[in-house]
C-alpha cells in the first residue's frame, strides 16, 4: 500500500505493519490504523502515522531512552485490550510535542503509547496515581 503523508511524502506500507487502535488515541478515536515510521535508524525518534489520515502523524520516542529509570504498571484492563500476555511482545512509545524550538521539546509520559507488537495492537495509556506529566522535557537542562 502507497500512502501519501503530508509530512513524510509517499511511502510504502505493508499491510502487516499496520497497529490497529481499537479505541483509537484520544483526540482521534474515529482513526484506528496507524504505522510507524523510523526515517533514519541512528536517531530515537519515530512517527506514528495515521494510515487512514495522511495528514496525521505523531512524532514518537522510546521514553526510555530519555527517562531510563521511566516505569509504570500496566493496568489489567489494558492487557485484556492488548492481548498482552508476554512482556517482550510489548514496545512503549510516548508522544514528543515541538512548539517553538526542538532543544524545548518534552514528551509525554503520563500518557504512554502501548503496542503489542505480535497481535498489531495499541493504545494509548492513561496512568493514574502517578507523577508523571504530559510535558517532560526531553533533554536534560543545565542548571
């Protein structure tokens, strides 16, 4: 499959790359089909394009490549949604935000992206009891 993204240009997609979201992300729960997308493979950031939308993508992130000490436990209802019974079937992902300046950009890890990678399933996490944020700046600052 050819999909043309406004962002990434045309780029071809196999059909078992495709995560399906059943709930969608919130904010887009009517889009249920993404793929990611890693342009170059020495850099840790990704997108999450909408296979339905070609002007939706996400810029992604391993969190822990930023947080190492990042950790949270997946709610049981999560795993029933995801069908996650092993945990090296399951990949994580926050979502990066750039306003204005990349050296600012923070990322949000109240909010994982959790994808069972073996079933082509995600969903974005809601953590409660937590004192994670939606914003965490992605590079340390110098203070």
């Amino acid at each position: 499959m050819i999909l043309d993204s406004s962002r990434l240009g045309k780029i071809t997609i196999d059909d078992k790359e495709i995560i399906h979201f059943p709930t969608g992300i919130p904010g887009f729960e009517e889009l249920k089909k993404y793929v990611i997308i890693r342009p170059d493979a020495d850099l840790p950031l990704s997108y999450l394009q909408s296979v339905e939308n070609p002007e939706l993508s996400f810029i992604v992130t391993d969190p822990f490549v930023f947080e190492p000490n990042y950790e949270f436990v997946l709610p049981e209802t999560a795993k029933e949604e995801l069908k996650a019974s092993l945990e090296q079937d399951i990949v994580v992902w926050s979502i990066v935000s750039v306003r204005d300046d990349f050296k600012n950009a923070t990322h949000n890890l109240l909010a994982p992206l959790v994808i069972n990678m073996k079933e082509r399933l995600g969903k974005q996490v809601i953590l409660q009891n937590t004192s994670y944020k939606t914003r965490h700046s992605l590079f340390a600052t110098n203070g």
